[in-house]
C-alpha cells in the first residue's frame, strides 16, 4: 500500500515525514549506522570521557562506565520499539509526543537540542585541543589565544560545510575517520595494559563504588558518552527502509560502543593521577606507557574525529529544527532545504553560528579548555538523559494505545526509566560537591527558558502547539495492523471523499429542468 500524507492515530492528526524537500533514501543502512556512530563519537569519547569519569568518581569511573551501558542498551531497545513503526526527522520529541502528547514532545525536543549545540560546542573545543597538540608535534603549533581561535573557525568551518553538503557524504568521512581514530588509540590502550602488568586492580572492581553519589553522578557522563546514537532517529525522513535501518542500528551502534568503552576506560584510570586536565590526554598517556611515536597519529586522527563528530551533531540538531519549524513550533526560515544538496541549510548555519560563539567565549575565558570541556559537556549531558528518560516513559504508553504493548516490552521499558530515574536521584542525594550540584540547576534553567516559548504557543497558538509532534511516517505494515485493529484512519481518503460530497452538494439544489 503507498503511504498516504496524512492519517489519524488514537485521536492525533500526523503528517508524513517525507515530502518536506530533504533527500528521500539517501542513507542505506551503513550510513544510519555512520550517523549514529559519529554523533556518539566513540574516539571522541576514548579521548576525553574516561578523564571526565575520573574527574567526578575517581577509581570508580569504570563501575560508571558499566552503569552508563546497562542504562544504554535499555533505552535503545526501548527507542527501538517505536523505530520498527513509526520514523521521523523529530527524533526523540516525536517519539515522546506519541505517548505523553505535544507538550513533552517539545520538551524532549528542546532538551535534546541543549545537548546537541552543548557538544557542538564541546566538541569543538576538544577539535581545538588535539589539532593543536598535533601541529605542536611538528613544529607548527602555538599557545597564543588568536591561533586557538582560528583553530575555531577551522574546525566550525568544515563541520558546518559537510553536512551542507548532504547527510550521505558526511556519513562516508564520519565512517572512515572513526575508524582510523579508534584503531590508532587502541595501540595506547593497550600499552596502557602491557605497562601495567598481568594483575587485576581490585580497587576499580570494588562493588562499594556502586553505593557511593560520585559513581552516578560519573554515570551521567558514561550515558552522556553514548549520547548520540539516537540520532539515528532523526534521519526518518532520509533514510533507505528506514523502519527497518534505524531500529537496527540504535541497539548495534550502542554495543559498539559499550565494548569499547569497557576495554578502554579501565587501563586509562591506571595512569591518570599523573595526566595534566588542561592538555591533550591520549598523547600523555601515550608518553607515560613508551608510545610516544603514535601520538602524532593520535593527535591528528582524534582532531579529525572531533570535527566529525561535531557534524554529525550539527546534522541532528539542524533536522529538530527542521521538524520543529515545520510543525509552526519554530521559525518559517528554519523550513529551508537547499536547493542542490536537499539539506536544511538554515539550521545547519545556525547551529554553526551557535558553536562558534560558545566556542570563542570557552577558549577567552580563564578556566581550562578541557576543564570547560568536562562541565560544558555534563550539562548537555542532562540535555540527553531528560530526554532519555521522557522518551522510555511515553513508549510503553503509546504502545498500550496502538494495542502493540507486551509484558517484555513494558518491562524493558520500566526498567529503563527506574534506572535513569535512580541515575537522576543519585545526582541530587547525598548532595554532590561544587560544581556538580549547580550543573543539573544551570540546565534546568535554560530548559525552562525554552519551555516559556512552549508555554506562549499554548496560549497563543494552541493550534500549532498541538501540531508539536506530528510529524512522522507509519510504516506499511504497521497502518496495516492499526487499519484492521480499527484505530487508524486515513485522513487523505476521508479529505477526499468530503470534496467530492461537497462537489455534489449545489446538484441537490438546483431546480430540475424540463426537456
């Protein structure tokens, strides 16, 4: 059966995800996969999370780090529940709307949106760290504030062209270069196992981390450093068999992830008490267990997937825009798609322009760029786990209304939200120390900043509040089902036939006339 624009679900009017003007099938499976891969960034995350972990829990990072992947894998099972059925460019809001309606779909949507343009932000300043320890490796970097600076515009510059460009070339340079930059800092994970000896530090390993606020409030960051890979989720609308590529890649790329985050975090920790917070991780690491000679690869590699990772979340953030702009949430001009590449061009430049004044203010400022780095990207981290946490509520909802919940289902999915909202709980009691008990405080902030455009819509324009989210397309198969369950009514055919009875109205009036 083809797709019709519009249908009607449980009392909801949605319009397709497709015919907005972005490029249909223009990702196979393997490039949903790249997007979600870059977007979570996972030699981004080798660089710089397992530093962040040791920042907030010392030796219990690693319990963080699993905490963080069992966290992980539920909410992506869960996320795929909805993927397998419905897609859009709306990502987590849309799925949020489904069960929770309109209000926690713009909810969801604006959070995830302070995540991403938080790590475009920290991203680029992680870019600005390893490209100029790399160039210092031969004999071409400097500490002087403007060369950070054009290391900024540099940085925000291609970031911001490639996914002008298209989705599906940034996905092929996205690939590549995670590849490349993974396989170069798995030579100093493990020199930091060989230099350690065959023995077991027990201290990383004790279950009373597991009763300690400082583990969870690592936790934070370890789900914050698989945050990404629900981006996927936002290439509904560009997507080859997209039901069926985007489910398939949340739970693939987040076991990716997980066995490299475990392998890699445990071996880091073994060296960090000698590590200077406001350089270059890897290349000291490096040096401290005598592969020194891979740091001019590591340096280069990682700067280059810092800027990948960097467009994959400038790719996702630009289609919430997108998808909010066109649902009336958000301004006309963020509807724009190019007219070549078939990308939401406005977006894409906004989110640059964003990024690169955070950026500058990062890199004037006092406070140490890697340091910045590590509270600037746990605050975006909130950004993703409150959307996390809205998302894995509103599933089992909507399934419960489309007749498609079941014991498994309902129990992943609570399992989830018990385990993100005892992450959440653990943040705030036993109070943490300065300055992770005011991050959570900063987020709420500017979510509730965000919130009050919500809030004016409502009053307003209750109209185009109630379009938030309602943008996605069903699948085949699934309008089938809810057509024979008799909970999905196509509102093409019935806009169709109310025409034709309204062309057929003035005939009724009309006088007869005699031969």
């Amino acid at each position: 059966m083809s797709a019709p624009n519009r249908v009607e679900l449980a009392g909801r009017a949605l319009a397709s995800a497709q015919g907005h003007g972005l490029q249909k099938d223009a990702l196979g499976f393997w490039g949903v996969f790249a997007q979600g891969l870059a977007a979570a960034a996972p030699s981004v995350a080798l660089a710089s999370v397992p530093f962040s972990l040791f920042v907030a829990a010392g030796s219990g990072a690693t319990w963080a780090v699993l905490v963080g992947l069992t966290i992980t894998v539920l909410i992506a099972t869960t996320i795929s529940f909805q993927a397998r059925r419905t897609v859009s460019s709306g990502s987590l809001g849309t799925y949020t709307g489904n069960g929770l309606g309109p209000g926690f779909a713009y909810t969801a949507g604006f959070s995830l949106l302070i995540g991403y343009i938080g790590f475009a932000t920290t991203g680029t300043l992680g870019g600005v760290v390893y490209l100029d320890s790399f160039l210092e490796s031969i004999g071409l970097g400097s500490q002087a504030t403007w060369f950070r600076l054009l290391l900024v515009v540099v940085i925000v510059g291609v970031a911001t062209y490639l996914p002008f460009r298209g989705a599906s070339i940034a996905a092929k340079y996205e690939l590549v270069f995670e590849l490349i930059a993974i396989a170069s800092i798995l030579v100093i994970i493990v020199a930091s196992y060989v230099g350690y000896g065959f023995r077991v530090d027990w201290e990383q390993w004790n279950p009373a981390h597991l009763g300690s606020s400082t583990t969870f409030i690592a936790a934070v960051s370890a789900v914050g450093s698989y945050a990404g890979f629900e981006s996927v989720a936002s290439l509904g609308a560009e997507a080859k068999d997209a039901h069926r590529n985007i489910a398939r890649s949340l739970l693939r790329v987040v076991l990716l992830l997980g066995v490299l985050y475990v392998v890699s975090t445990y071996p880091q920790i073994l060296h960090f008490n000698s590590i200077d917070g406001d350089k270059a991780i890897l290349p000291q690491l490096a040096d401290s267990t005598g592969v020194h000679w891979v740091n001019q690869v590591v340096s280069g590699t990682v700067a280059i997937a810092f800027i990948v990772f960097v467009t994959a979340v400038t790719t996702a953030a630009a289609r919430s825009l997108f998808t909010f702009a066109h649902e009336g949430a958000l301004p006309a001009a963020l509807t724009k798609v190019h007219p070549k590449y078939k990308t939401p061009w406005v977006g894409i430049a906004f989110i640059g322009v964003l990024s690169f004044v955070f950026s500058v203010v990062a890199t004037v400022s006092s406070a140490g760029r890697v340091v910045f780095d590590v509270y600037g990207g746990y605050v975006s981290n909130w950004g993703f786990l409150i959307s996390y946490l809205l998302v894995v509520v509103a599933t089992p909802i909507w399934l419960y209304k489309i007749r498609a919940l079941t014991p498994v289902r309902l129990a992943v999915s609570v399992a989830a939200t018990l385990a993100i909202g005892y992450v959440i709980f653990s943040n705030f009691y036993p109070a943490p120390k300065f300055p992770f008990n005011i991050l959570p405080l900063i987020y709420a902030g500017i979510l509730l900043a965000g919130l009050a455009w919500y809030w004016y819509l409502k009053r307003a324009k209750p109209e185009v509040a109630r379009r938030i989210g309602s943008i996605q397309t069903l699948s085949e198969t699934e309008q089938q089902r809810l057509i024979d369950e008799g909970i999905l009514e196509v509102l093409d055919h019935r806009a169709e036939q109310s025409n034709a009875d309204e062309d057929r109205e003035p005939d009724r009036d009309k006088e007869p006339v005699a031969p």
